[in-house]
C-alpha cells in the first residue's frame, strides 16, 4: 500500500533557528533537510514534498506574506497525490497566518500549522516532535473538514480559536474557550470535538491599512484621531471588559464612523465576547448604536485579519458589518 504525500512549506521562525555564537542569540540558520533528518522514521508513515518558502523569524511575517503563502497553499491542495499541507512557521505570528488560511482557503483537506518554542541549540528542542505530530495530523482522514489546524506539543487546536498564551512554555498555544479539538498518541491523531461553524471570506486582495488600539484606563481620542488623520481604512478597538471604552474616546470614535472607517470592537480580556449590555456613557450598548461593528470573541489580532480581508473584499460598511459579525459563508 502506498504511503500518503504530504506537502511541507518551510517559512522559518524559531524551527529553523540554532545559537549563533558570535552575537549568543537564535538566529535563522537550519536547512530544511536538517530539521526533517531529525524527525526519526518519518519516512514510514509519509512521502514528505518540501517547498522552501523563506527562512523568516515569525515578526517578520507580513499580511502580503501571509497571502503570497495562502496561494501556494492552496496550489498545494489541489494536487490529487497530496493529502494535507502543512506549514512551519514562527510562533509569534503563527496564529494570524493560520486564521488567514482558515479563512480564505475552502478546501476539505488539511492545512496544519506548527513551530517550536526551543531552537535547535537548546535542550529539549520541540521542533522534530511537533513536526512529527503535524504529519500524524495532516495524514489522517479524521483531520479533513476542519479547517487550519495547529499542532504543538501534542495538541491540536483550531486556527479560528488558538492563540499563544506564554512567552516560554511548549503548550503555550491554547485554545482558552473551549480546549483542544484532540490530541496526537502513539502516532495517531485522536479528535474529542469539531469546530461547529467555520466561515470563509473568498477574496484574493486584502487592504493593511487597519491599526489596532489597545483601550485602557483615561485614554482618550488621540490614538483613534491619528489612525483617522493617516488614513485608516479600518480600526480594530480592543476595549475592557464586555466591550466597553473610556468616555474621553468616544468621541473619537464617533469621528472614524462618520469618516466611514470601519471600527471593530473587540475585548482585551482573553476569552469571552463584546456584547452590548451596558448603558452608560462608552458603553456596548451606546456603541452599537453609534455604528461600531462587533468583533465576537476574536483577540484583536484575529480581528485585525478578518477586517483586512473583508476591506479586501468590499468597501460597503454594511457588507463588512455582515461578514465580521456574522459567522458564515462568504
């Protein structure tokens, strides 16, 4: 019987890195063939065809990058001998690329995001491990139909719902609402749950002229006029708590409105969604009425994505309002 292929782009980031010791710090420096020759019987389970993308550190990721990306992804996935694609990326902007693939690419077979949080110079280097479990993942019929997926440290978790929680730790990527979708053992991937509803925003163009303001306490409308005077297309606006702005700021807010910049609230707190219950003054409920569009639950970074691909797709306020409020098909 015939071993499955899986495709591998190699972007970079902290998999790809080793201690250069003239300066004492992780620099890009491994080729793709070094990291896959430590990934031990590998060979085993998968044909492996290895596309070199870059060899960037995960903040040198750019939303153009991420789309350049996505059509070779996608290329990828329509091949008839490929079962799955997977990704090596940095961990710092892992979870940005993932969701941008999650949401633009409408294909049943696996897209599987990993990295690792130990260079190849440091004990306990995760990168051929996580590796491995990308390809257990991305071989397995179990895994189709769900989308981006990411897999580190064993677990698998939902690109639309993982983020990165620590700075240092080897299951830093969680997903805090609801948990893993499953697990990689002894070699096999094992699913507890399914993503309910996915949605797709179908555009090939994005527009990065979307900042994000990170709300706290006093602030007032200086950040949001200086996007305004710039030239922002969109803004994403992380408030307190269930979507709620200090009152000084409202005003710039009602400005970006007017000036039919579309304005995103989201929360800064880690899990939950913004909703419109409270009253007073910069409060959900006076928001909405003042036209801002509610994020859900997305981190402001995911929102920041979301709100550049449908900025790429339509300039109608009310067609973006729909596809960021609304989780479904576009």
């Amino acid at each position: 019987m015939s071993k499955p292929k899986v495709a591998i782009i190699f972007t970079g980031g902290t998999i790809s890195m080793s201690i250069d010791p003239r300066i004492g710090a992780a620099i890009p420096s491994l080729e793709n063939d070094e990291i896959l020759s430590l990934v031990t019987n590998i060979d085993k389970y998968a044909k492996l065809d290895v596309i070199n993308f870059s060899n960037i550190p995960g903040p040198h990721m750019t939303p153009h990058l991420m789309m350049e990306l996505k059509e070779i992804v996608e290329a990828q996935l329509l091949r008839d001998d490929i079962c799955g694609v997977i990704v090596t990326h940095g961990t710092d902007t892992l979870e940005e690329t993932g969701y941008l693939l999650d949401l633009t690419i409408n294909n049943d077979k696996p897209i599987v995001m990993v990295g690792a949080m130990r260079n190849s110079s440091e004990l306990g280097y995760d990168g051929p491990s996580n590796l491995a479990a990308a390809v257990c993942t991305a071989i397995s019929p179990l895994s189709r139909k769900k989308g981006t997926l990411v897999v580190m440290n064993n677990e698998v978790n939902a690109a639309s719902e993982v983020t990165k929680t620590n700075t240092l730790s080897l299951n830093t990527f969680k997903s805090l609402d609801f948990g893993p979708l499953g697990i990689v053992d002894n070699d096999e991937v094992i699913f507890y749950r399914k993503v309910i509803s996915r949605q797709h925003i179908m555009t090939n163009q994005l527009n990065t002229n979307v900042d994000l303001i990170k709300c706290v306490s006093g602030m007032n409308s200086k950040l949001i006029e200086c996007s305004i005077n710039t030239g922002a297309k969109g803004i994403i606006l992380e408030a307190m708590g269930r979507g709620n702005i200090p009152p000084e700021a409202l005003k710039g807010v009602e400005l970006a409105i007017k000036s039919n910049i579309a304005v995103v609230l989201v929360s800064r707190c880690p899990t939950g969604r913004v909703m419109d219950n409270y009253g007073y003054e910069g409060g959900g409920n006076e928001l909405r009425k003042m036209g801002i569009i509610f994020g859900g639950d997305l981190a402001g970074q995911k929102a920041r994505i979301k709100l550049m691909l449908a900025l790429g797709k339509t300039s109608n306020l009310d067609n973006i309002r729909e596809i960021i409020e609304n989780n479904q098909y576009q």
